[in-house]
C-alpha cells in the first residue's frame, strides 16, 4: 500500500511539475520515496520467502526428528529382538549342554555281573547304536575257575595228561 501511494504520488507530481505547481525538488523527493517503498516491498518479498524457507527447514527438521525419533524406537525394539534372540540361544545352548551331560553318563559302558573279559567286539572310539537286536559287545566269564574249554591238542602231548592233572594253555 505504501508503494501504491507513492506511485500516486509520483503520477501527480508529473502533472503539476509540468503545469509548475509544484517545485522539481519536490518531485525528485516524491520519486525517492517511490524508490524506496519499492526497495521495502522487495525486502519484505524476500522476508517472506526465507521465512518459509525456515518454515520448510524447521518442518524437516521435525521430520528428520520424527523419523530418528521413530528409528530410534526401532532400535529400540530391535535391541529388545536381539535380547529375545540372545536369550533363547542361550537356552538353546544350556539345552545342549544338558543332552551332551546325559550322553557322557551313558557314554560309559557298565558290565550287569563281576567277571573277568575273554573277548571284545568293539575298539575304543567306536559309534555303538542300539539297534532292533542288542549287539553284543564283551564276552565276559563270570567264574573262570567253572570254565570248560575245548582245545584241540597233539596226540605225542595228549599221552602224558591225565584227568584231574592241572595244564597251562595261552
């Protein structure tokens, strides 16, 4: 509205200049007010557009803070997942480590009667699996003193033995 007025004021200064009502000092100041209403109408164009470019900034940055705000709780709650996750392979771990303490107490193979080893049927390291049938994995004589062997002996040896007579054989 100022730069309006002193358009006006400017328009009419022209007229009555050229009639010679007014001076031409008087006029040129009219002229600089015009100057500087428009130079004021400009500034003020230009506050207005960096405010809004403040208004946008200051609305990205709300954005920005919403969207770090909304990351930082999915942070949040993918720090709570990793937690669960920990938490459970734990559990799986402590699982583990029960079933591997069972299987080391079955690892040790333990004779139902005394006696003495006369034959093995499995090495050291060896996968036993139970199976349908139950594999037979020592032979053990409970009393050797009861033991009936058979052997097959020479007859120039076989003369000299009589029952009852003790012999030693490997």
């Amino acid at each position: 509205s100022a730069l309006q007025l002193a358009q006006q004021t400017v328009n009419r200064d022209n007229s009555l200049l050229s009639q010679g009502y007014i001076a031409q000092s008087q006029a040129d100041s009219d002229r600089t007010n015009s100057v500087a209403a428009q130079s004021a109408l400009q500034a003020a164009q230009a506050g207005i557009q960096q405010a809004r470019a403040q208004a946008a900034a200051s609305a990205g940055q709300s954005q920005a803070s919403a969207a770090q705000a909304t990351q930082s709780f999915s942070q949040a709650a993918s720090s709570q997942d990793s937690a669960a996750a920990a938490a459970a392979a734990v559990q799986s771990a402590q699982a583990m480590v029960q079933q591997d303490n069972l299987n080391l107490q079955r690892a040790v193979i333990t004779s139902p009667v005394d006696g003495t080893v006369i034959a093995r049927n499995v090495s050291a390291g060896v996968t036993v699996a139970a199976s349908l049938q139950t594999p037979t994995l020592f032979s053990i004589a409970q009393d050797l003193k009861k033991m009936e062997v058979d052997i097959a002996v020479g007859e120039p040896d076989i003369g000299s033995i009589k029952p009852g007579d003790k012999v030693n054989f490997t």
